[in-house]
C-alpha cells in the first residue's frame, strides 16, 4: 500500500506521542519520590524496613534512570556524528 504524505505525516505524529519504553524509565524515578513523600512519615511494626527498601529501590532506580539518560545521549551524539 502506498501511503500519501499526510497518512505518513499522521503516522510519524502518533508515533512520537507514543510513549517508548525507555521513556517509562525515567518516570520510574518520580514515582518512587512520590512514593516516598506520602510513606517516609509512616509509623509501625515492620513499616521502617518497608520504608528503607523503598528508599534503597529508589536509588537504584534513580541510577538506572540515570545511566539509562547517558547511553542515550552518548547514541544520540553518534547518530548525530555519522549523519
């Protein structure tokens, strides 16, 4: 099928309002901030190992979302260099 320039225009349009996984990523990070302001005030049996995992998830989350945003950059800075 031979698509017209606006059917093509169209689909490039809803392809970037996508989300794309690596995208998700980095909202994992807020997640885990809001996650811990609604919690971190939370008392009880058992609750402040729950809230130290949760601080620890956050973190590694973080330097995921992190490491994640760098390789990006660094392959974005390549593609740039070839083109």
């Amino acid at each position: 099928k031979v698509l017209t320039e606006r059917e093509k225009k169209a689909k490039v349009s809803l392809n970037s309002l996508l989300i794309k996984p690596v995208q998700r990523i980095c909202k994992y990070p807020l997640l885990f901030r809001e996650l811990l302001k609604h919690t971190s005030n939370l008392k009880g049996k058992g609750i402040d190992d729950h809230i130290k995992e949760l601080e620890h998830s956050a973190r590694v989350v973080e330097e995921l979302a992190a490491n994640v945003d760098q390789i990006v950059g660094e392959s974005e800075s390549s593609e740039t260099l070839i083109d």
